[in-house]
C-alpha cells in the first residue's frame, strides 16, 4: 500500500529543493566523485532530489521511502566525513585554469563556507522524514511489524545522520 502524506511529500520537495541549491548545486558537485556511493545509492538520491514529482501521484511505498532516507543518510555520512575536511582544496584542485572569477568565486567560496551548515539542515530534514515514514509504518502496522523493524539499514540512520 502506497501513502501520499502531504507532510512527507513536502519534506520530500524541502529536501530536493535544498539539495540542488546548497549542497549539489554547480559550485560543490564536481568534488563528489570521492564520496563511496554506489550506481543504486546515487540513482536513489536523484529519485529524492530531482524527480519526486514522479511519485506524487501514484505515492510511495514504505520500503521505498526507507531506501531513500538510508541512501540520503549515507551521503550525509560520507559528505561529513570525506568530503567536508578537504572540500575547498578538492574543488580548487578540479578546476583546470585560474579558477572562477569575480561573482562566481564568491558564490563558490559561500557555498564552500555553508556545506558544513547545509548538511545539518538536510540531515534534519531527513530525520524528520524518517519520524514521519515510522509514524505512518506504525499506524498502518496495526499490531504487525512494521516495516522498518525488518529493515536493518534502518539501524544505522543515527550514525549516519547524527554528526561525530
């Protein structure tokens, strides 16, 4: 059974929206080729961030929508970790020539100084979707197991999404 909760629906088009400005918009994106996502995880953050207009109709499933809060997870995990500490020489080291100049070496040099925060806004984001989705799991549930109890990627979204 599919759900179209609007509040999952809107955090869905929030998180999108946030992503594509702040943290894959053209000034950051070229230094995620050092994050350890496979096909599947990136192809599961495109579905969140660039074609969630696709589900709003038909909805999502459960277990879909836990596939692509663990795979958001997972690249909050690995942006923190890989990506952040070397974010400013990874970027200065991938453009070939001077390097941006005048209004858009300051737009990079802002979206540099922001990731950092703009990951924590999408890993809120991504929590409260995942409250949300267990929310619902649990009301349809009734007196089964839910969903996410079977689902053991799920065990890891606190470390994933909780920095350290």
């Amino acid at each position: 059974m599919q759900t179209k909760d609007d509040e999952i629906f809107n955090l869905i088009d929030t998180i999108g929206h946030h992503y594509r400005a702040n943290i894959g918009n053209r000034y950051v994106r070229n230094a995620f080729n050092v994050l350890p996502l496979d096909a599947k995880d990136w192809s599961t953050i495109e579905s969140v961030t660039e074609k969630a207009e696709h589900y709003r109709y038909q909805g999502y499933h459960l277990d879909e929508l836990y596939e692509r809060i663990v795979a958001l997870a997972r690249f909050i995990y690995h942006a923190r970790r890989e990506l952040l500490p070397q974010l400013r020489s990874r970027l200065s080291n991938y453009s070939s020539g001077p390097g941006p100049l005048g209004n858009d070496r300051v737009l990079r040099d802002m979206a540099v100084s922001n990731f950092q925060s703009n990951l924590s806004i999408m890993a809120d984001l991504v929590n409260r979707l995942y409250s949300r989705t267990v929310e619902i799991d649990i009301e349809r549930a009734r007196g089964k197991v839910p969903v996410y109890k079977s689902m053991r990627e799920l065990d890891e979204i606190g470390t994933y999404l909780v920095p350290g």
